[in-house]
C-alpha cells in the first residue's frame, strides 16, 4: 500500500524537488499551495493538487485527509522581507504550522518533516556548527523558524507527534525562481547570462555551506518514519567563500560580469558552516553532489529557462 505524503509549499522550490522525488518513490502526493511563492507547472503532474494556504484551517484539513504524514516546506522566507514585516513572517512560519499540526492532531497523522533553517543558529561561536550549538536568530527568519522548533516539541511531547527538523544551510538548484530573486546561485547565474552586473555583500568573504536541492530532498525521505522530535543540520560540512562560488558560476558559463561593491547587508552572519556528523549516523544521509556538478546542473537548467546559448565550461 502507498505512503501517502501531504507536502505543504509542494509548488516551490525545494518543495517541488521532493515532490518528484516522492513519486519516483511510489509514495501516493498531495500538494497544498496557495502559489504565492511557487509555480503550479512546478508540482509533479502524478500528484493532486489542492490551491490553498496553511492559515486556512479548512484548507489544511481538507489536503490532509487520508495523509500518513506531512513535509512542510511552506513558509515565508525571503529574508529581507522579514526586517519590513515581521508579523507576517511568524502568521506564516509559526500560526500556520501550528493550523498544520492541529489537522494532524485531529486526523490522526503522526509524522513531520519540517522545514527549518540554519538562520536559528545566527552568527556562530565556532564553525562546522552543531545541532548543539546556541541559537540566536539574527533576523526575524531565523526567529519565526526557531518557534517553529519549539512548537514541533511541544505537540511531540504533548500529543506524540513525531517530527522532524531539517536544518538547511544554502540550497541551489533547479527550479528556484522565488521572485523577487534574492539567492546569490539563481541571481548570478542569470546576471551573467545576461550580462548583468553583480552585486557582491562583504566583499564575498562570507562563508557558506551550499547543499545541492536534490540532496535535500533525500534527506527528507530519510527520516519520513523517524520517531521522536529530531533536528538535523543538511549541509555538506564543507565551507566555501562566496567570492569563490562566483568564480566558479563565472568558469562554468565561461564568461565574467561587472561586480558592484555591495558593502554590508544587515541580517546576514559571517560563517554559516554545517557539521551534519548526527544525520549521518542516524539515518546513514549524506549529500551526493558535489558543488561543480550542482553548479553545472543548475547552469543547465537557467540556461534552458531563459532560452539562451551558453556553452557549459566543464574544465
């Protein structure tokens, strides 16, 4: 008999990721969305779709019905929208997940897998960093996603709703097309398609942890069944400057573009490194891609978005 999925936010882009990767895997899906974010020709056409939004009790409940489990992937997160309103970020983030695990509670359903962020952690002590590790959000983000964690262990040990939280450190790949575009992979790739200029925080000295989009969605078919209330951190414990990542995309797409100074940027720390040592011996997960390869796959996929020749420099 198939699992059956509910996936919340199943139309955006890690979402969607899994989406695919769920039916690859015989798993019976169902997708709510209300598309604010997310794009409808994204959700994989061997899985139902229902329009709707995680505030709306009745939508949630009417996705649920006859779920085994849910991924929760919707949420506001484009950072800089949550310095400008941040109420909406914890409606969103918080209130919905919580409409989310009342549904279960009432339906029965007893295992999550949620979307979290290394933005819980804010800027570190020491780097790879540990689930362990203190948590002081740097931004409303990071906090909305933190109360999240800390409502998931309430409904656990109150309600013994088995969930499951994904830390995600920065993830690339096909099908980010969050508009406005805001991740430095999607927006350099296509400025230098197009022969944009660039604009680069810090000088690119941050350090960052990105994580292929198809490894994330394994992740999360890693734990579906675990039990308990779990964090993880997915990364590829494996830092990277962001003024190197840029020279990489540049190298691939074989061509350069006018780099701005950017200077500062509020709400982003300095290191954000994973250690992902506690996934690894649970569950046995740990990411496949490395970074050229996911870089080249994602070159390959905006260079065929945007309908433009561009000769992929695999050297």
């Amino acid at each position: 008999m198939k699992q059956k999925i509910l996936v919340t936010g199943g139309a955006g882009f890690i979402g969607s990721n899994t989406v695919r990767l769920l039916c690859d895997h015989n798993f019976s899906v169902t997708v709510l969305d209300n598309l604010s974010y997310g794009h409808k020709g994204f959700v994989d056409a061997r899985a139902r779709f229902v329009l709707g939004d995680i505030r709306n009790p009745r939508d949630v409940s009417r996705a649920m019905k006859g779920a085994d489990a849910v991924f929760h992937f919707a949420a506001e997160s484009i950072i800089k929208y949550s310095l400008q309103q941040p109420k909406r970020f914890f409606e969103t983030n918080v209130m919905g997940l919580i409409n989310v695990l009342e549904t279960m509670k009432k339906l029965g359903v007893k295992h999550i897998v949620n979307s979290s962020s290394a933005a819980v952690y804010g800027e570190p002590a020491l780097v790879p960093i540990s689930e362990e590790a203190p948590k002081n959000p740097l931004q409303p983000y990071g906090a909305s996603k933190l109360a999240a964690e800390a409502a998931l262990s309430a409904y656990f040990h109150s309600f013994c709703i088995n969930s499951t939280s994904l830390r995600y450190f920065n993830a690339y790949g096909p099908n980010d097309e969050q508009q406005p575009v805001t991740r430095a992979v999607p927006l350099w790739i296509k400025s230098i398609i197009n022969n944009d200029p660039i604009r680069l925080y810090w000088g690119g000295n941050q350090l960052r942890d990105y994580v292929f989009v198809e490894d994330i969605a394994l992740a999360h078919l890693a734990v579906v069944d675990l039990a308990g209330c779990n964090q993880f951190n997915i990364g590829t414990g494996k830092g990277i400057l962001m003024k190197d990542i840029l020279t990489t995309i540049s190298r691939i797409i074989g061509k350069k573009t006018k780099i701005i100074d950017g200077g500062i940027r509020p709400g982003d720390p300095n290191r954000l490194v994973a250690n992902i040592t506690k996934i690894t011996d649970v569950v046995g997960w740990k990411p496949k891609i490395g970074l050229k390869e996911g870089l080249e796959a994602t070159v390959d996929y905006y260079k065929s978005q945007l309908n433009v020749s561009v000769k992929v420099n695999s050297k």
